[in-house]
C-alpha cells in the first residue's frame, strides 16, 4: 500500500524536484512548497518510488493535505494488467502521467455550505466534530471520511508537546490586505507594478494585524558591552579547534531566554480571557533574507541549550533560511523574539510584535562611544541599545523595565551566561 | 469439482443439451436453430441428436415465436425460444410482457409460463444503431419476468440449467463478446446457481464495481489496473437483473463507502440509474462520494467501428470514474 507524503504547512506548490516514477529515499528532497514564512522542502518519508503526484505547480495546498504517494520499489514497474480483449487493445494507451485526483481545496463552496460526504457528516456528528475545522482531501475539497476519522481537534492544550503555540492570533480582526483599500492600481510608465509575494503579503497580513490588535508599550535600556565582548573572545578562542564560532546574537538569544525564564509572564500569550503560559522558551530570530524579505526562525528550548551548541544550530539555521531552505520545525513554535539590526550601526529601534506573542527584543549595534565611568571621569566604552516591546494585554511597564534591568545585568556580568 | 474449460458458448450448449436429456419436455425452437445449427452454434448437432419434433425451426416471426412459447409452456412443456438477437425481440414484447410475464397473476396461479426466452445481446461488429442494443432492463422493468445475465461461461452453465427448471418465463441474455470466453465450467449436470444471487467475483475495500455481463471484464481489467495504485476493488457481478441482488450490492458498498456502476446498456432509466438510487435510498449515511455511472454513450450508435468503440465503456473509462470518487 502506497505512503501518503503530506504538507506540514499551508502553501503553495513551487516545484516538483522528482518525477512520478522515480526511486525515492526517505529523507530525499521531492518538492519545495512557498509558506506563508517562507519556502519549505518536503521530504519524502520512506523509501519507495513515486508512484502518483497528486498536486500541480501552483496549486494552494493546505496542511494535511497528500500532495504524492509514495510505494513500495517495483510498484510502479509492475507487468501490466492481464490482456484486454482484442476490441480494448487497440485503444489509445494510458496517458504516462496520471491525472491528479486529489488536489485539496476549500471544503466550502462559496455559499457557505460545507462539502461533506454523507458519511463523514454521519462520523462527524458521532464524535461531535465541528466539520468546519476539517480539512477535505476528497475531489473538490470534499470532506470524506478519511478526513474526519483522521481529525483531531487543535482546541486541547498540549502543554508539553513541542511547539504548542497557536500560528495566528485568536479571532484576528479583518485584516487590510488587498490593494482596493488603497484606491486605484497607478498605471503608466513611471510606476512598475509588482506582484507582493506570498511572504511580503503574510508580513503585511500580521504587522497589520498586530499593529490593530496589540498595544504596544516600549522600554530602552543601554548595556556596556565591554564585558561581553571580552568574554566572547575567550570563548572563541577557546573554541577555534572545533571550528565553532560564538556571536554576540548568540549571547544575547541566551541571555533573553535566561531573562524570560525568570519573568515568565512575559512567554505568555494573550488569548482573551486565558493567558498561555510556556513552559518552554524558544526563542524567535528574526533573519532578514536576501530577496528582500524576513523569517523568524526558532531557537527551542534557548534557556537549556549550551552555547557551543547553540551557535552552530543557529548557523545551520540561517544558511538554510538565506538559502531558501527552510524546515517546518526552523520557524515553529517561537514564544518571543529578538530583532537584532546591530550588523548595520543603527542605534536603536522599536520592533513590532509578532502575535500571540507577547513581546520582542530590539537590539542595535554595539558602539563604541563616550561613557562617564564610575568614578565620574570621562571615558570610552562600548554600549549597545536594546528596545523591548510589550503586549499590554499580559504586562505593565514596570514588569517591561525590570525584564530589562535583568537582562543587561546577565550582559554585563556575562559569566552568568555560562552557569 | 471437477470441471473444463470451455468457450461460453459450448458451456452453454452443454447445459441445453443435458438439460434436454434430462427432461423431455424441454425443447428449443426459432429461427436457424435446427438445420442451420444456430446462429451462434449454440443448438449445433441438436437437430441430429433430438429430431425435428424438439428441435424446431420457425419462420421469421419473433411474435410467433414467443407466443407459441407462451402457449406451449402453459400447456406443461419447457420451451427455450431463441430470439437470434435480442434486437428483434421488441417484435415479442407484447407476448413476452403481456402474456408471459402477466399470465400466472392474471390466471390466478391457474396456468405457469416456464419459458426461457434466449437472446444474443450486445454491439462490436458494426451492427449500427438498430442491431447493437443491450435492452435487458426492458424487461427486468416489468413484474413477472426474470432476466438472467451471466458474465462467464461457469455461471452461464449454471444459470441456464436454473432458468429451464424455474416456473417462472425468463429473458436469458447472452453477450455476444462473451461467447468465444473460455471459464471453467464445472463437470456436474445439476449445477444449479441459485436465481437473483449476485457474486462477488473480487474482494476489495476502497470501492465496489457494480456490474453484469459483459461489464465483467472491464471491470476485471480496471481492478488490476488500479491495484497498482493501491486501490483495492470489489467487483460485484449482478448476474440476474431481476431478482435484483441489493443486498449484495448495500453489503459491499457499506464496506468501501464508493461504488461505481458499470452497464453495458445505455445510461437513461438504466441498471445503473436503478442500483445507484437504491444505494443512496438504503446506504445514505454510507456514501462517502457520489455514486458514478459508467455507461454507453446516450447516443445511436455509429457505423464506424472508431465511433463504435467510443460509444462503449471499457477498462480505462472504469479506472477514470475509479479515480474521480477516490
């Protein structure tokens, strides 16, 4: 029996990288798939063949959805069926390439109807499932059977399952995508018209919608770096033989993991009357891309990973982003974010949060500028401005300003970060 | 048991014969059947073997001959009346409809009419609109007549013998691309199949394939087609369009969820119009896709053996519908 290989995410179908009938190992890129974050490789997941493609370039797929078959070696070799009669022989012969016979859709038509097989309906309503949260996988999007006896409910809090955290904001206001808010489209030859790709218009999607919906406080602080970058020195030298490298991103994910692990209302997310608090931290990093775009990837678990450890995860996580590489599990589950623009000498910035977050980290370059010391002479030292943005829903502005205060203790004293 | 393979046309040749031996009053009468030995060689040798007195030629007069069936039946002999090919027997609907079919109710249960009416249906050799009809549900339309209509030469054998010895009249179709099929037909001359028993000619469980006669093998030819895609079919063979065997059919389909109905026969008021009502009328909360249909074209058919073919199912048309509901 032939092995479904399944979307993990919603997008849409960029590229074919194996052809119906070719021998597949499990792990093997087959396909790559635009997410909303940004492009994904889906992997076949056993060996075999690929014995049916069931999705064409182009096509807006949703999770759950098959998108191949995956069979046993031979499968699709096999001898041909036992001989027609004469009268069938002579017709034309199978078309090589099949026919995709699942593409998923909207199981609801444009009345608002929803498209359901009399029996998954009849399932349906013996284990009270809302057919409005199923996903159909039959022809047209239909609801079948297979759909509803697969179906499991997203409502349960899993609180130690990985990524437990919700992709969207819960009841999203409407969100102002579409260029009709805007007026009319200008023409002519001064202006190009562009299309927004599928990442620019989920980053409009959920700015917007965070802009609307979040109230956003801000609190800055400024940290002597001096400390830090003596001790990542030491570090990497101290590492060189095993080719690792420590960045100061690096040190400061750590030290914001340490810091939410210590104010863990700030890991929680607003949910209207509930508030979900992580038992995790997994910090989100937001990486600029070189096509004029962002991601935020995932560091899980940034309060419990070594820095060795972490450095190198990292790496391998922003050269697959840049690359265009993304894993499902690189962009899942962040329960804050750090933006860290001090690669390019701004002094400081705001950022705005990604929902249901309830916060993220501005960070600006670390300079070198004139300092007061301690003993009131004047000085050179190496500073770096950090802007925390906080959902007002789940935190006040002291609580904003004591995350802080902690934070840059950890940078300045950052032996702290090692123990 | 032991058995032989056998063209359908021999198997059946087999069972008239033993059954004419059996039982003399069981005769065969119509056109061609005596000295020209059958139009389909099915009454070959038997004018030799049984004489002119049971093995009768008549001219060329369908209604005669159905009705002198009717009449001779229900004067206590079996007749088996050949209709040459059942596009000439419209000519014998009144007596086969009115008269045989009616009789035993209208009579009270006074008279029977055991009258096997045998009749080559079907198309291929560019026969053209008036001589490629596959009607059998014409008949299974009306109460008090049965219709027989075997895919293989095993179950022709013995369903055939079961029409002769049934009191009731009876259409036997024989599928004029079924006749040169071999199939093991079994060495036993009371080989009786049960009458209105389908068959469950393959077990699968993703989607049941409803059909009869000649439906078989496309059916068959999909099947192994398919089950290299992992689809697992369950091939329900009719075997007699009335008595209808639903539940069969709603026993199969409450296990794949899907059927798809294949006829021979053209789609309006059809078998599969019939099977496909019956499974959304008792099978609804069961049906986890549209009931699909694969018929001949509604058209007359053509002249031209390209558009002939066109006109009819066959194995890929049945894999399409197969993956249409998948």
């Amino acid at each position: 029996m032939a092995q479904d290989v399944k979307l993990t995410m919603d997008g849409t179908l960029l590229n074919w990288l194996k052809n119906a009938g070719d021998a597949v190992k499990s792990g093997e890129i087959i396909a790559e798939v635009e997410a909303d974050k940004a492009t994904v490789e889906v992997e076949a997941p056993a060996d075999g063949v690929l014995v049916k493609l069931l999705a064409e370039v182009g096509d807006e797929l949703t999770e759950g959805t098959v998108i191949a078959q995956i069979g046993a070696a031979g499968e699709a070799s096999a001898p041909a069926a036992a001989p027609e009669p004469p009268a069938e022989a002579a017709e034309e012969p199978a078309p090589a390439e099949e026919k995709p016979t699942a593409t998923a859709s909207a199981s609801v038509t444009e009345d608002g109807r929803i498209k359901a097989s009399p029996l998954a309906r009849n399932i349906a309503r013996e284990k009270g499932i809302d057919l409005a949260q199923v996903q159909g996988t039959g022809p047209d999007g239909r609801i079948v059977k297979a759909d509803v006896e697969s179906f499991t409910p997203a409502a349960a809090p899993a609180p130690e399952e990985a990524p437990a955290v919700a992709e969207k904001a819960p009841a999203p206001a409407p969100a102002l995508s579409g260029r009709q808010t805007y007026g009319k489209l200008p023409s002519g030859d001064d202006v190009e018209i562009i299309d927004a790709s599928k990442m620019r218009r989920a980053i409009a999607e959920n700015t917007v919608l965070s802009k609307q919906m979040v109230p956003h406080f801000y609190v800055t602080a400024e940290i002597d770096m001096d400390a830090l970058m003596a001790l990542r020195s030491q570090l990497n030298a101290s590492l060189e033989q095993e080719g690792i490298k420590i960045t100061v991103n690096d040190l400061i994910v750590k030290a914001v993991a340490l810091t939410l692990r210590k104010f863990p209302n700030l890991n929680t997310h607003y949910y209207g009357d509930k508030l979900v608090r992580h038992k995790r931290v997994n910090v989100g990093i937001a990486v600029a891309l070189p096509n004029n775009g962002l991601i935020n990837v995932v560091s899980p678990d940034a309060d419990r990973t070594a820095l060795s450890a972490m450095a190198v995860h990292h790496k391998a996580m922003f050269d697959r982003a840049r690359e265009g590489k993304i894993r499902p599990e690189d962009i899942r589950g962040a329960t804050f974010t750090v933006s860290n623009l001090g690669a390019y000498d701004v002094e400081h910035f705001s950022a705005i949060i990604n929902p249901p977050e309830a916060g993220i980290l501005a960070v600006g370059s670390a300079r070198k500028v004139p300092v007061v010391k301690p003993d009131g002479s004047l000085g050179v030292g190496t500073r770096m401005k950090a802007t925390i943005s906080v959902d007002h829903r789940v935190s006040d502005g002291a609580e904003g300003a004591q995350f802080m205060q902690h934070f840059r203790s950890l940078l300045e004293n950052p032996m702290k970060l090692l123990v | 048991m032991a058995a032989k393979n056998l063209p359908m046309r021999d198997a059946l040749r087999r069972a008239l014969m033993e059954e004419m031996e059996r039982d003399e009053n069981v005769f065969v009468m119509g056109q061609e059947v005596g000295v020209w030995q059958g139009t389909h060689r099915v009454t070959q040798g038997f004018l030799e073997k049984f004489g002119e007195r049971r093995v009768r030629d008549t001219p060329i007069s369908e209604m005669a001959i159905a009705g002198a069936a009717v009449g001779a039946a229900m004067a206590g002999l079996r007749p088996v009346a050949e209709m040459m090919t059942i596009n000439f027997a419209f000519l014998a609907l009144d007596a086969m409809i009115n008269h045989a079919a009616k009789i035993h109710y209208m009579f009270n249960g006074q008279f029977k009419v055991p009258a096997v009416f045998r009749a080559a249906s079907g198309w291929g050799n560019q026969a053209t609109a008036t001589h490629s009809h596959t009607p059998e549900v014409i008949w299974a339309h009306f109460p008090g007549m049965y219709v027989a209509t075997p895919a293989t030469a095993g179950d022709a054998y013995g369903m055939l013998k079961t029409a002769i010895r049934n009191d009731n009249p009876i259409l036997f179709s024989e599928s004029i691309g079924l006749y040169p099929r071999p199939g093991q037909v079994p060495d036993d001359p009371d080989y009786m199949l049960p009458i209105g028993k389908a068959d469950v000619k393959r077990e699968g469980k993703h989607v049941t394939l409803v059909t009869y006669a000649r439906g078989l093998e496309w059916c068959t030819a999909a099947a192994k087609e398919l089950e290299k895609d992992g689809v697992q079919c369950e091939i329900v063979d009719m075997r007699w369009l009335r008595p209808l065997d639903t539940a069969t059919v709603f026993e199969s389909f409450k296990k794949t969820n899907r059927a798809v109905i294949v006829e021979e026969s053209l789609p309006f008021y059809s078998f599969g119009s019939e099977i496909a009502a019956q499974i959304q009328e008792h099978c609804f909360d069961y049906m986890d896709a549209p009931v699909k249909r694969v018929s001949a074209l509604d058209v007359p058919v053509p002249y031209s053996h390209d558009l002939e073919l066109m006109c009819f199912p066959n194995a890929q048309k049945v894999v399409e519908a197969v993956k249409s509901i998948l």
